[in-house]
C-alpha cells in the first residue's frame, strides 16, 4: 500500500515465550517477539505476516486514492482482461450501509473507508464488483459472469457477511 522503504526488523526470541509470535513499532523498527524454538526456516514468513498485520492497523498507512486507483486497474487488467480509462475511484467516509458504489454515467466508483483495515483479498472483491459495473450497470448473468472471474468472491462475500453480522 506504501510506496516507502521496508522497515527495519528487529527479532527477539525468548526461551519463556511458548508459543506466540507478537509485534510493535518502535520508531521506524518493527520488533517481533517470538519463542526462541521457533525454527529458522518459518522465520522470513513470520516477519512477512507480522509486518502485514501491523501495516493494516497502523493509522500512518492509510490506503492512499492514488494506490486504489493503481490496484483497480491491475485488477481490471488481471480478471476483466480489460483496461478501465478513464474514471476515478476513491476512499469515502459516508458510507456506512453499503462496501462500494458505482456510476457507470461518469465512470466514478467510491469504496467505503470500512474497508480499509480488511484483509486485501476483500477490497479486491469490493472494488472488482464495483469495476464490473462500469461494464455491466446492474447485477444480471453477464455481471456474474464477469464476477465469476475472481477466485475469493465467495470467500470475501462470506468475510463480508460476518463482519456484518458481528456488528449486528
């Protein structure tokens, strides 16, 4: 999502520490906390995923208009197989009942803010369903052919549907 250099890791291990595997900024350092019997070879992926986590919840990562519209075109490119140019998409704070809207009239698309801290694989969802219209305007067989084309629709729709229930 950021554009800016790797941090800089920092790895503790701990020989009372059993089984977890924690993180925290310190600075511009990411320090890991992790048991000292953790093999060598699961180190890099641990790093990887704990990194990942803290990007999401970090407040000073906040998903720019500029990587939405990057990742709305490598995903019209990736499972529409077409291009998208021109049209605008971008972060909004006044949705609360809906994960993303379009108008295929102006070819502008607006993605819930709500979105933001999920997992990457449902954005992806929010927004290719939110670029399928700007080919197809309404929800018919073509539409969910095209939607077809991702391979975590369902998954991300069940995802999306459980945060909703939780938040009742």
């Amino acid at each position: 999502m950021s554009s800016q250099q790797p941090p800089k890791i920092e790895i503790r291990r701990s020989k009372r520490r059993r089984r977890t595997v924690s993180a925290y900024r310190d600075g511009e350092t990411v320090v890991i906390l992790m048991p000292a019997s953790t093999p060598r070879s699961q180190e890099q992926e641990i790093v990887d995923e704990m990194v990942q986590r803290l990007d999401r919840t970090d407040p000073r990562q906040k998903p720019s208009d500029e990587a939405l519209l990057e990742r709305a075109q490598f995903l019209a490119s990736k499972y529409l197989q077409t291009t998208l140019d021109p049209f605008s998409i971008r972060w909004v704070t006044n949705q609360q009942s809906r994960w993303g809207s379009c108008t295929p009239a102006d070819r502008s698309i607006r993605i819930s803010h709500r979105l933001q801290p999920m997992p990457q694989f449902v954005v992806d969802y929010v927004v290719l369903h939110e670029l399928a219209h700007l080919l197809v305007p309404d929800h018919s067989a073509d539409f969910k052919v095209l939607m077809d084309c991702y391979p975590q629709a369902v998954r991300a729709q069940g995802y999306l549907e459980g945060w909703a229930a939780a938040k009742g």
